[in-house]
C-alpha cells in the first residue's frame, strides 16, 4: 500500500480562510443541532400520536395509525424532498413563498427529520402503554383521575421506563439519519466530509475522523440515557422491554 | 347509596349482563358471587361506569351513572375501589400512590394529603412500609396498601372485585380482616368474593350471578340456611368443600 498519510492536512488552510478542522466541527456543529432538534420535536409528536393511539376515541386512533403508516413507509430521503420542493407548491402562494424564500433551511430539515422520526417514535410509545395492564387505568378512573390524567399520570411514567431502551436507539438512529439532509443543503458532518473529499486526497484520514464524530455522538446519547435509565429504575420492578420492534 | 335498575350489556352481539337489579342501601355489605365468566366484575365495574351499559340505570348517591351529563371522574372520586391485582402504580412510593389522587383529584395540599395517607397506612399496619415501593411490598400489603389508597379518598362506599383471590393463601386473612374492620364501621360495601367465611361474618346480603344474570339475592341467613336455585347450591357446595 502506497497510500500518503497525511494527518498535517487538518490544519491546512481553505480557500475560504479556515482550516480544514474548522470545516469538520462546523459539520460536527450543526449535525448535533439538527439531530437534536428533530429528536425534541420526534419526541413530544411522537408522544402525542402515541397516546392518541391508545384511547378510545376512535377517530383519534385512526388519525394517529395513518400518520404512522404514512411517515414511517416514505423514505427519509424523499420526505425531505417533500417539505422542500413539493409542499411550497401545494400551499397558498405566499406561503410557499415564504417557505422558499424566508424560511431557514435548517427549520424545514429539522422539521422533516422529527416527523419521520416521530412515526418510529408513536409506534414506541404505543407499545409501552399497551404492554400495561387495563387495570391501570381502570385503578386511575376509579380514583378520580380523568383519562388524560391517567396518562400523565399513571400510565406513560411506566410506558416510557418500558420503552427507554427502544428510545435510546432511536435517539442515536437520528445522529446517523441527519446525514441525509445534506442533500436540502444544510452544511452538517457528511456534506463537509464530501467537499473535504473532494478538495483533498486524503479519503482516509477523513473518513477514520468522522467516523469517530458519528460514533462519539452515538455514545454520547447512549451513556445519557443508560444514566437516565439508572436514576428512573423503579426499586423492586422487574420491567420487560417489549417495547423494542 | 347504590341502586342498579334493570341493567343490561352486550360487547358487540354477546350479552355480559341480563337485567341486573339489585340496590345496597348504607352501611349494607352484599357479597357477589358466581361462576367465573358470569358478569360480577363487569357488573361491579358498572358501578363506577369503567364500563357502561347500554340498558338500563344506576343511581349512586342519587346520582344516574348513565347520564352523559354526569361527571364521572367527580362521581368515582367518591367511590372506592379495589382490584384483583392491587393496580398499585408502580413507579410511585407507597407514600405517593396514597398521596397523589388526593392532591390532583380533591385538591388537597400535598402535607395534608402525606398526613391522611400515613395515618390509613397506619390503620392497615404498614406504617414502616412508607417509603418502599410497591414492587418491594407482599401482595397481601399491596392490597392493604391500595385499600388505603381508596379510603383516603372518603369514599362514601367501597367496591371489591376479588380483592384476595390473586394472594397466596396465608395473605388472605390480613386483607380480609382489614375489609371485616371496615365493615363494623359502617362501610357501604359491594364485594365481589368467594370468600364464603369473609360473607358469613359481615355480609347483610349474597348476590348470586350466573350468566350475566342474578340469579339469587337473598339475605346472609337465607342464602346460606334455606334451599334456593339449583345453580347456587351446586356453586355453593363446590366452593364450600374445596
Ligand atoms: N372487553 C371484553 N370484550 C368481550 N368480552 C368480554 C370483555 N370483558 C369481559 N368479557 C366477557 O364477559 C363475561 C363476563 O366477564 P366478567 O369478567 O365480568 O366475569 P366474572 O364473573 O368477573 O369472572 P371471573 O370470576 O373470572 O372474574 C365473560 O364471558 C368474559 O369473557
Ligand atoms: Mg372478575
């Protein structure tokens, strides 16, 4: 192998004036905001289809299974597409103007990777709170509570310990599904890992050093909710994680 | 205090009740017993409307169950209850799961609230068991536990689905003695329950179902002493001689 090692070449100089590293923490940067962000908004709406699943109003049921089916069967890839390209041309005018012209890039991708992530994320919940027994709510009912009170109550406090393990991929799943919005330009870790690609030759040291950002963000979130995992761990309850699918 | 006129539920084609009627009066303690699959715990939970029905009404405390005007969660605040399965929350402490419904249901101050269910907890002897959780509890305590639950509510009266039939069977006393207090206070008590002594010593009235109907209804005396249907004589000696 006649491959030229170069580890110097990171703190070479780019035609915009900055370094190459500045270049990777700028991806780093903006590849742990987005996938941050979508993951609060793939939490609290995918929660809030979650629940609705699992009430007894059928319409809400069914409004929550169609979200699932819908945003967990198009690709991630063609969603984004979707929000950028398609949905400006379906809403009123000057909306969609605003949506092409004013609109931060990175809101319509963050957007777009919390509603299918969310999908994934209703699917958890709903297995948690089916995995308990009807005699919680009815325990609930019986004292008082509203059904909404049960929920908050009662019965996710329980569900979300059940499914945590089940979270925690999906929360390091979207680190890795972020790549993927390079593609609607925003200028996170792969999109900077192909122009240093393409302006350098040293494939290897680039890939060895995202590579490690990928895998330092995913254990990051992994030791954050192992933690969290630790401090909600109910003394003397054995819970089952039927939640994983 | 609890009057079921004429009840009647189906789930989808299937009928779970026929025409149920019956009525516990204050201070009145009626067993119901029957067959598994004969309609007790969905007749009990009818009560309290964690079911509804489509036939007939319910009066607790001059208040129609049915009625979509009523408000239920107000109405069951009111009426105890315990499961087969304690239903203890699990990820709460005992102090908690005595505290909680009295703080966001009733209103009560959170010191109030620790200070009636530590008293109840007391009353049930498992005062020392406060701060553990549920999982850390026999299931005997659980169910004493969540019979506290239900009192520090002031209930005006209580309903049992099979409050020991899950326990092993050295566990079943306790409870039962905390349930046989309860009654020579005056507690208005519906209690679903093969517990044949537990309705001997309390009981004013035994309901027998069979089929999703009451089949018997007759005083303590009278359901035990004289000859009756055949379906509670022959449900009577099996379970008296097992
Ligand atoms: N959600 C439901 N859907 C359909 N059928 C049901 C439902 N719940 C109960 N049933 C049926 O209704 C009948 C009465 O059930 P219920 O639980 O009231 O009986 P039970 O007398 O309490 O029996 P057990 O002694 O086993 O507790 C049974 O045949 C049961 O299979
Ligand atoms: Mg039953």
């Amino acid at each position: 192998m006649n491959y030229h090692w170069d580890w110097m070449f990171f703190f070479q100089e780019t035609d915009d004036g900055l370094k190459y590293y500045d270049w990777i923490l700028s991806g780093l940067g903006w590849t742990t905001f987005v996938s941050l962000a979508s993951l609060v908004v793939a939490l609290i709406l995918g929660s809030v289809l979650g629940v609705m699943r699992t009430t007894p109003k059928r319409w809400l049921v069914g409004l929550g299974d169609a979200y699932v089916d819908l945003f967990r069967n198009v690709p991630l890839i063609v969603q984004l597409f979707m929000w950028f390209f398609v949905v400006p041309e379906l809403v009123p005018e000057n909306i969609g103007l605003w949506m092409k012209q004013d609109l931060p890039y990175f809101v319509i991708a963050i957007v777009g990777l919390g509603l299918y992530t969310a999908a994934r994320i209703a699917e958890q919940v709903k297995a948690g709170i089916n995995s308990l027994s009807r005699g919680q709510r009815f325990a609930g009912l019986a004292l008082g509570f509203t059904e909404w009170q049960t929920y908050r109550y009662v019965r996710l406090p329980m569900a979300y310990r059940i499914v945590l393990p089940a979270l925690t991929s999906e929360a390091m799943n979207i680190f890795k599904n972020s790549a993927v919005t390079y593609a609607v330009g925003i200028l996170e870790l792969y999109f900077q890992y192909k122009q240093i690609i393409e302006k350098t030759s040293q494939v290897l040291e680039i890939t060895i050093v995202v590579t490690l950002c990928y895998f330092v963000l995913a254990f990051v979130m992994n030791r954050i909710l192992a933690f969290v995992e630790a401090r909600t761990r109910v003394p003397g309850l054995i819970v089952g994680t039927k939640g994983s699918k | 205090m609890i009057e079921i006129n004429n009840v009647s539920k189906w789930y989808g084609s299937f009928q779970v009740l026929t025409d149920c009627t019956t009525q516990v009066s204050k201070s009145e303690v009626v067993v119901v017993c029957g067959p598994s699959g004969s309609g007790k715990s969905t007749l009990i939970k009818c009560v309290n409307a964690l079911e509804p029905f489509q036939q007939g009404s319910i009066v607790v405390n001059g208040i129609a169950v049915q009625d979509p005007k009523t408000d239920l969660p107000k109405l069951r605040a009111k009426v105890g209850m315990v499961f087969q399965n304690f239903e203890l929350f699990p990820h709460m402490t005992i102090t908690d799961n005595l505290a909680i419904a009295q703080i966001k249901v009733l209103g009560r101050s959170r010191d109030e609230a620790v200070d009636k269910g530590l008293k109840l907890l007391d009353r049930v002897g498992l005062k020392a068991q406060a701060a553990k959780f549920p999982g850390q509890l026999s299931g005997g305590q659980q169910q004493r536990v969540a019979i506290a639950r239900a009192l520090a509510m002031d209930p005006i009266c209580m309903l049992f689905d099979e409050p020991t039939s899950a326990l092993d069977p050295e566990m079943i006393n306790e409870v039962l003695d905390v349930m046989v207090q309860l009654a020579h206070e005056g507690m208005t008590m519906m209690c679903v329950t093969h517990e044949m002594g537990f309705a001997r010593k309390v009981a004013n009235r035994v309901i027998f179902m069979d089929r999703g109907a009451i089949v018997e209804d007759a005083a303590k005396e009278d359901f035990f002493g004289q000859p009756r249907s055949e379906r509670a004589q022959a449900f009577l000696a099996k379970i008296l001689n097992h």
